[in-house]
C-alpha cells in the first residue's frame, strides 16, 4: 500500500469517527430537549425515554460499525477469509488426488 492509499484510508477513518462523534452530540442534545419538553408540557408522564431508548439502539448499532464488531469485518477480514476457503480448496483438492 502506497502513502497516497494509506492517506485516503486514514482519511476515511478519520472520518467515520468524526460523524458517529456528531451523531452522538446530536443524540444528547435533541434528548435533553425532548426531556425538557416531556418535563414541562406533562410532567406526570414521561414518555421521553422511549425516544432515548429507540435512538440509543441505532447510535449504539452506529459504534459498534465505527470502533466495534464492524471493524472485524472490514475488507481485511474479507481478504483473510477469502484466502482461507482457497487454501482449504486447495488442500481438498490435493487430498482428493491423493486418494485416486
């Protein structure tokens, strides 16, 4: 991999943490606003949970494709794994020529 290559993938990744990290601000902020609306507007009733509890579920999927499980499955991973299943092939194939 060349320096321009490798300045394109930092590149992205700089800027897949730079919107899940605007994506939560957004999070927090809006929440606070809801609560504070669901506070005021009936304070006996709170429903503003279920929008905490909805969007945290799709932030929480957003970490996981930016610093968690997402990273494990990446292109390298599917390198790796493509290289595997040929030499697994290979090794099957060899193992059948073997026994004819």
């Amino acid at each position: 991999m060349n320096e321009d290559e490798k300045f394109k993938k930092a590149k992205e990744r700089v800027k897949e943490i730079k919107d899940f990290y605007g994506h939560l601000l957004v999070y927090v902020v809006v929440n606070i606003g809801i609560f504070l609306i669901n506070y005021i507007v009936s304070p006996g009733t709170y429903w503003f949970y279920w929008v905490l509890i909805g969007w945290g579920i799709g932030l929480a999927v957003h970490w996981i494709q930016v610093f968690g499980i997402g990273k494990f499955l990446d292109k390298k991973w599917e390198e790796k794994k493509v290289k595997e299943i040929m030499k697994e092939m290979e090794d099957s194939e060899e193992s059948q020529k073997e026994k004819e």
